[in-house]
C-alpha cells in the first residue's frame, strides 16, 4: 500500500495529502521528516548505510534514523516510531535540535532534527539498512568532500556544526545537564528555521 504524506508550507501548515510517488520527484511539494542524531558517549555519531535498492540516496552513509512523519502524527512520536522501525530502540530522552528546509531536484523536505544518546545495542532493519556504524566528527568532516554521504546528511552535519560544533553536549552526561536549556524544549517550533 502506497504511502500518503501532507503537503506543506514553510510553516509546516497543511496544503494538501498526496502519495509518496508524487511528491517524490516534486521539488515544489515540501513534505515533513524528522532525523534522529544517534550520539554515544564517546562523541561518535551513529549513520546508517542506505539499502542498495532505496530511491533516495542508495549505499550512501546518512544519518542515525530519518523518515517521513505520518498525516496528523506529531512529530515526536513519528522520531521515536522511526527509531524503532530502523534501530529496534525505544528512546524516552529525545531532544529537539533544530528545523529546517532542505531542497533538491528530486525533493524538498520541512526537516525536524532531534538528538539522543544510546549506546546501543541496536536490531537495524536490513530491508532499509545495509549497515550501521559510529563514526566521530573528524572522520566525518575528512570524508565530506568524497562520495560516502547521501546529500540530505551532507546538509545535515553542516548545520550541526555550524550550530552545535562549538559544543561538546554529546559527551557522557553533557546532554542531561543542557536538558533545561530552551535549546532542548522538545518543542520543534522554537528554533524554526533558524
């Protein structure tokens, strides 16, 4: 059965539903997604190598968990259904990053960034992931210029750095003391395309 997805305005207000296989392949028809960033207590980053057969960004590295938020599900809830459907984890410490649109020819998707920190274990799911690994940051910034990463996490790391490379919040129990911060409100309107 095909997947419906809202269309969207930069706002994230409803335009209109439309299957899947016409919105991708639509760069004019933004769509909402939410990404997980995986981190472990070392400062790694957990990515996932996309399926061979995926129609976006096939055998590339892209981040932790990513996927399309469902018509009328709250994104919250769509962050940690998609963990469990590509990880196998429940994650109850989820933090809202950031917000922002990323466009290309083949789609443009209304992005809600959220973090954690797991050390796993982790049951990927195979039929989407070939393989899964953490990588820390300056492996990640030495291979950006090479084609190991799928566009949409090349964007993505960009603006975690840009916005967060100055902080070590991934680290030990780093995490747990911004938790207060509004930065870490779990709401995913406060940083609107910041």
């Amino acid at each position: 059965m095909e997947e419906f997805l809202e269309v969207v305005d930069r706002d994230g207000r409803i335009i209109s539903i439309a299957p899947r296989s016409i919105i991708h392949g639509n760069p004019s028809m933004l769509h909402k997604v939410v990404h997980v960033l995986v981190f472990n207590s070392k400062g790694e980053l957990l990515l996932q190598k996309r399926a061979s057969h995926k129609d976006v960004a096939p055998g590339k590295w892209d981040t932790s968990v990513g996927g399309h938020i469902m018509p009328g599900e709250d994104i919250l809830t769509a962050a940690k259904r998609e963990m469990l459907e590509e990880l196998g984890i429940v994650s109850e410490n989820l933090h809202f990053l950031y917000t922002y649109i990323h466009s290309n020819n083949y789609e443009s998707e209304l992005v809600y960034t959220y973090c954690t920190v797991h050390e796993g274990p982790f049951s990927f799911n195979k039929n989407e992931i070939e393989e899964i690994a953490f990588w820390s940051i300056e492996k990640m910034q030495q291979l950006l210029n090479f084609d190991f990463f799928s566009d949409n996490f090349k964007y993505e790391f960009l603006r975690y750095l840009s916005i967060y490379g100055f902080m070590p919040f991934w680290f030990s129990n780093s995490l747990k003391e911004l938790t207060g911060s509004p930065l870490f409100s779990g709401d995913p309107n406060f940083l609107k395309n910041f």
